[in-house]
C-alpha cells in the first residue's frame, strides 16, 4: 500500500510542478502544448500499469480473503482444543 500511495504522491507532485511550469509565462504557449502533452503521456502510462496491475490486486485479494478463513477456521479449532484439554485437566484433577 506504500508504494501505492508512494506512486499517487509522486504524481501529483509532478503535476503541482508542471502547473507550476505552464503559468510561468502566458506568450509562450509552445512549453504549455508540450506540458499538456506530457501529462496525457504520464495519464496514459499510468492507466496502462493500473490494467496490468488490475488483475494482481483482484487475485491478491482474494488470497487474502481465503487466507481470513483460514485463520478463523484455525481460531475455531484451537478454541474447542483448549475447551476439551480443559475438560480433561479437570477431570483428572477429581480423580
């Protein structure tokens, strides 16, 4: 999640500082078409990684979700084991 987060920072970071390029100076409007140009390049490449990395993330979460039941199944188990061992330790406290 913090590369996530990480890659979003950076672009918008990199956005702020071609904004910031483009209203240097009104009269030239060719450095503005080339900024424009660069971002729908960066807007483009980035959709494309999202695609790619689109089916990852849908598989990852549902690792991640058969890993939770995992983890309850187990939770359940260790719980009904340590009710019956405790049953038992007190029955062969009474005898």
């Amino acid at each position: 999640m913090d590369k996530c987060s990480s890659s979003q920072n950076r672009k918008i970071e990199l956005k702020v500082h071609l904004t910031n390029l483009v209203d240097v100076g009104d009269d030239e409007m060719l450095p503005k078409l080339k900024v424009r140009q660069q971002l729908a390049e960066l807007d483009v490449s980035l959709k494309e990684q999202g695609a790619k990395l689109g089916p990852q993330i849908k598989e990852l979460k549902a690792l991640r979700t058969h890993l939770q039941d995992i983890e309850l199944e187990h939770l359940e188990k260790n719980k009904h084991f340590n009710d019956i061992s405790g049953v038992y330790k007190r029955l062969a406290f009474l005898a």
